[in-house]
C-alpha cells in the first residue's frame, strides 16, 4: 500500500499546479477582454469578394 502523506503531498503538489494554471489562464483572459493583451499582431487580413 501506499504511504498517505506521501499520497497528501502528491495531492498537495497537483492542486498547486491546478490553481496555478487556472490563476494564469484567468489573468490572460482578463488581459484580452481589457484590451492591454494585444490579440493581432498588426497584419492586415486581406479577404477576397469571393469568400464571403
């Protein structure tokens, strides 16, 4: 059987990982909805009359 601190820290360790990403996720979203994050990169997108 498995040792349960050593279970607790696993545990502990992805929890962290998992808040972690969700906090970065949450502050790139809230950049781009601010308009501070810049989502184009300045390149004009050129559609021809056909595609539309």
């Amino acid at each position: 059987m498995a040792d349960r601190s050593a279970l607790g820290m696993i545990g502990l360790l992805f929890g962290a990982a998992t808040l972690f990403v969700m906090m970065m996720g949450a502050v790139v979203v809230a950049g781009h909805l601010s308009g501070k994050a810049p989502i184009e990169d300045g390149f004009a997108v050129v559609q021809s009359a056909g595609q539309r």
